[in-house]
C-alpha cells in the first residue's frame, strides 16, 4: 500500500511550472551559449578528461 501511494506521488504531472509552447530561438547569443556550446563543452571536456585517466 505504501508502495503503491509512494508511486502516485512520484508520478503527478508539477501544474505549476510554466511551459515552453515556442522553439528556441537560436538567433539570440544566450539560446546559442546555453544549448548548443555548453552541452558540447561539457560532452568534449567529460571525454578528454577520462582519456587523460585511462592513458596513466
């Protein structure tokens, strides 16, 4: 029974947070620095740093 209340809570859909109902506009410098150059600094610095760990 816990279980399955626990289960409930987990899965409610949050009412309160706004949604995005237009595409992201890529025109604007933060929108290109926040997904597209972050996400691949991020993948590019993860993968050099375990090739660096798995070389030593």
């Amino acid at each position: 029974m816990n279980l399955l209340l626990l289960l409930f809570y987990l899965l409610q859909i949050p009412q309160d947070i706004p949604h995005q109902t237009e595409p992201v506009d890529f025109r604007q410098w933060e929108n290109i620095l926040l997904y597209l150059v972050t996400p691949l600094l991020l993948a590019a610095l993860y993968f050099f740093y375990f090739r660096k760990r798995n070389k030593r």
